[in-house]
C-alpha cells in the first residue's frame, strides 16, 4: 500500500479498465476494500459526527490533488468511500493509488 500511496493519478482515456485478475491482485494488497457494483470501496467507522466530516473533508483533500473523486456516502458516524474510473468505464490503478491515500489518512 505505501507504494500507491506514494504514486500520482494520470489520466487514463482511451485505455481499457483493469482486468478482473489484476483488481482481484491489488486487492489482495488493500486490506478492507473490496469490489462492490464495478467499483472498489471501504467502510471507514468514526466514534461522532465531527470525526466522520473530518474525515471526509480529508478525503475531499485527497480527490482534489490527485483530480480523482469517489462516491462518498456519509452517515452518523461511517463513511463508505467508492472509487473507479469512468474514463476508462471500470475500475483503474488510479482508483488503487486513491484507496491507499485514503487508507493512509487514518493511524
């Protein structure tokens, strides 16, 4: 994961998405995220309010610089973050490189 963590999104029109090997191999190195509906998500779990938007504005950070957005789906206290790449109409290393980033926000 420190490896993604520490790439760059690109852009990626006009290339094919990844193959169900390849997503199914970078899951097996991103602990909680799991193929759900043609995207990759995580639940993330906050004790409040105030941790769960905190959280989320950081994530808001993180889809900015890289230029890459995911669904969020913010409740209470848990966030459900989904990524994949409409470009390329699946899911990409991009979404991969976001999910490590993301997972690196929290200790």
């Amino acid at each position: 994961m420190t490896e993604l963590a520490t790439q760059r999104c690109r852009p990626l029109e006009g290339q094919p998405p990844m193959s169900t090997a390849e997503v199914t191999q970078q899951l097996a190195r991103t602990p909680g995220w799991a193929l759900a509906d043609g995207a990759i998500q995580k639940n993330f779990d906050f004790a409040d309010y105030h941790h769960t938007m905190a959280f989320v504005n950081a994530v808001a950070r993180v889809a900015h610089v890289e230029d890459h957005h995911p669904e969020l789906v913010v409740s209470y206290n848990r966030c459900t973050v989904r990524f994949n790449t409409h470009s390329v109409g699946g899911i990409s290393v991009n979404d991969f490189i976001c999910a490590a980033k993301v997972d690196a926000l929290l200790p």
